[in-house]
C-alpha cells in the first residue's frame, strides 16, 4: 500500500493579515464556510480557522491535482470535513493551538484493505491559568488514566511535569480527531504509555502506544515531535503498515502565499465582509 504523507504548520503568530489578504483568502473557500467563520468573536479564532481552511484546499491540490475551483469539501454527521469529489482517496485533519494551525494529510492507494485514517493536534507547552500545578493537575484528573499521571507527575521539575501532561493531552486529543468523538468519551479509558522521553522538531518518534479500554491497539501508530520548543504536536494513524517508516515526518512551515498561489476564486470578493472582519479584535495577549 503507497502512501504519501503531508505535514504542514502555519505561523499564525506573524501573520496579520491585510485587508487584500482577507479578499482574496475569502473568495477561496466555500459559502457555507465563509458564513462559519464569520461567527468568530476574535480574529485570533477567525485567522486560525481561515488557515485550515486554506491548507485543506492546498493539500487537496497538490496532493491530488485537482484545480482549485474544482475542490468540493462537505461534512459527515460528526462535523468532520471529507472531500466530496469522487475518485480520490485522501485522509486529512486540521487543528490550531498556541501560534500555529496545522494540517496532516495523506493519499492512500483506492481499494486497500484497511483504509488509513488520521488525526492530528498541536498544544502550546505552558500553563498560565493562575493556580498551582498541582491543583491544576487535581482539576483535571478525570481526564487521565492512573499509568498516566503516574508518568506526568514522576517527572523531577514542574515543567517537565508540564510538558509531560500537554504531551500525553496531545495524543488523546490527535486519536479522538482521528476517530471523531471529541471529547466526550472516558479519557481515562484512553491510556497513553510515552516511549522516548525528549521530542525533537525535525525527527519523529512513533514509540508510544494507546491502551483503549485496557487493551493494547495494534493497527495504531503515534508520530511526535516539536514544531517549535515551546509547541508539540502529535499525529494518530489507523492502518498503516508496522514497518514505513515515519520518523521524517516532521511539520514543514508553509507561507500565506504558498496557501494561495495557483487559487482560483470559488467567490465574489466581499469587501463588506472583510471590512468587518478587519473591525473585529485580537485577543489580548500576554
């Protein structure tokens, strides 16, 4: 079974878009998730979403050579995007936390056997909500299993206690994504066992394993690295065969205009709505 892979991150931290950005971003993507993103309070949450958006069809293209104005996504009962067009196998996922929105994507061969499937999410390694770890950790307990927190809280320093509970949450969120549920199931049923302990921004490791309900899941795969020190992020794959190797798939830092190059228009542009969007405001950063 061939199988290609994209990981993609956008810097959504040092793009501030301009008015021509939003333009002719917004003419490239379709109705319905043009009158999504208009919800958004925050530009912050706008911009994010708009990238994912952008990096979908980016994807798309290049992975398949489909044209632009030909790409057709729609959502299935779960609110998860797929690719409408016909005779296409792709699997992707989007997320964005912290400075970053980030896509991973992969085309398999049509008729496989165990069709590949993927997740991805990104975490900001800090912690700024004003009580100490430990209660922190009390608060969330219900959301790791006991082998979990045994690993979070066995790490010497606090911030390597941090980094081991956003590194543990990264992979619970990257296997709920990849099997849309969300959050809604047991996560304490959801039992991760780290491998490496050190994550890297241009190697991958794929050693940690997923307990589901007390047995080991065999046809799972975990990628994790660091886009940045202060980011990780984790990939969860269903299907793919034991011996690929995965360790080069680290996430590639790709440009607005990368995004839009070769885009043909699926819109009018909108200046009254890009103007509005201007008009709404940043969250206050720290």
């Amino acid at each position: 079974m061939a199988v290609r892979h994209v990981r993609w991150a956008f810097d959504l931290a040092s793009w501030r878009p301009t008015l021509t950005d939003l333009l002719l971003a917004t003419a490239c993507i379709q109705p319905e998730e043009k009158l999504r993103l208009a919800k958004f309070v925050f530009r912050d949450d706008f911009n994010a979403s708009l990238i994912g958006r952008l990096l979908l069809r980016r994807f798309v293209h290049v992975a398949t050579g489909l044209e632009y104005d030909k790409i057709e996504f729609d959502r299935d009962v779960k609110g998860k995007p797929f690719l409408k067009n016909q005779g296409y196998e792709v699997e992707f996922n989007v997320s964005h936390q912290g400075r970053y929105s980030v896509l991973a994507g992969l085309v398999v061969e049509k008729d496989c056997a165990a069709k590949p499937t993927i997740g991805v999410d990104v975490m900001k390694i800090e912690y700024g909500g004003g009580k100490p770890l430990g209660e922190f950790f009390r608060l969330m307990n219900r959301n790791f299993s006991e082998d979990e927190w045994v690993y979070i809280k066995g790490q010497c320093e606090e911030q390597e206690q941090l980094e081991a509970f956003m590194r543990n949450w990264c992979l619970k969120e990257s296997y709920v994504k990849n099997v849309g549920v969300g959050i809604t199931v047991d996560l304490r049923k959801v039992s991760f066992a780290i491998g490496s302990k050190e994550l890297h921004t241009k190697r991958v490791v794929c050693d940690s394993k997923l307990r589901l309900n007390d047995e080991l899941l065999q046809d799972w795969r975990f990628e994790e690295s660091l886009i940045d020190k202060d980011h990780c992020v984790a990939v969860a794959l269903e299907n793919i065969p034991a011996g690929e190797d995965l360790t080069g798939n680290f996430f590639e830092t790709v440009s607005f205009a990368e995004l839009v190059e070769g885009h043909k228009p699926l819109l009018a542009i909108d200046e009254n709505y890009c103007e509005d969007i201007i008009n709404k405001e940043y969250k206050k950063m720290k």
